[in-house]
C-alpha cells in the first residue's frame, strides 16, 4: 500500500469515526467465509457497518479524530475489525448472538458517546444500554402515565358527579 492510499484510508476512517459516536473493536479473525458473510449480513440488516481494519491505520485516524478515544487504542493488537452504529447496544446483541454459535467475534473495545468500554467481559454491560430510541420511549411512556390516569379520574368521577347533582335535583 503506497504512501497515499494509507492516507487516504486514514481520512475515510477518520470520516467514519467523526460521524458517530458508537464503535466497537472487534476481533473476527479465525471465522470461516460463511460465518464471516453471516455476521457481515447481520449488521447490515441491524445498520452496522462492519470493516475489517489496519490497526496503525486506525490508531492514527483516532488520533485525528474530535473524540477521545481514550485506552481503546491499547487493544489494536492482532485482527481487528470496526462496528460503527447509531445505536449503542446493536453491535454487543449481534456479537453475543453470534457468540451463541462460534467463540467469536471477541469484543476488543468499545467508544459510546465519550465512554470506553475495554475487554470482552465488557459484552453484558454493553447490551444493557438503552438506545436513545428506547429512553426517549420511556419518558415518553412515564409522562403520559399521569395525564391519562386524571384524564381517566376526571371521566369517571365527572360521571360519578353528574348522576348525583341529577339525583339531588330530582328529589
């Protein structure tokens, strides 16, 4: 690879890293070409981007990046590849569904929204994050508890209120 292709993957990868805030580092070397395509199509259909990267080349393009990346680049050691996402706890569920099958991919590190994750003990704390999708639900779901139970209180009592003033009236 010449001086400015390694230049010029160092940009896109750096690209990449500075449009999200999700990523993980993974190691998927030993997968045969058809757990390989698998996992490849899984992420697709999840909205993961999955690539497989040169660990100097990476590293430099971390350092380019906004982020700080923090220990995550003490891990670029062996095969690497790189999950990026939108959501936080996609690419952990793909790696322990993956995981149930095969003893890979191993979880080498992961960067959500200024937090590194580092090591593959890491897996169940990464997928018991909540997607912003799912959080912005919740809120959702617990400010709205409230008004329906005295928009509900307020139907049945205005009932409940209406029949007596009648009752009284007609007495």
């Amino acid at each position: 690879m010449t001086r400015q292709e390694k230049s010029q993957v160092i940009e896109d990868l750096t690209a990449q890293l500075a449009g999200t805030n999700v990523v993980y580092l993974t190691d998927i070397s030993g997968l045969d070409a058809e757990t390989t395509s698998n996992l490849r199509r899984s992420c697709f259909k999840a909205g993961i981007k999955l690539e497989v990267v040169k660990n100097t080349l990476l590293e430099k393009a971390m350092e380019a990046a906004e982020f700080d990346y923090g220990q995550l680049p003490t891990v670029l050691a062996g095969n690497s590849a790189i999950m990026i996402s939108e959501n936080g706890n996609a690419p952990a569920k793909i790696i322990k569904e993956f995981r149930k099958k095969s003893d890979k991919p191993l979880l080498k590190g992961a960067f959500i929204h200024s937090a590194v994750f580092i090591g593959d003990n890491q897996l169940d704390a990464l997928i018991a994050l909540k997607s912003k999708d799912e959080v912005i639900g919740e809120i959702i779901g617990l400010l709205q508890s409230p008004a329906k139970n005295v928009v509900s209180a307020l139907k049945s009592g205005g009932n409940t209120i209406a029949g007596l003033v009648k009752t009284l009236s007609e007495r």
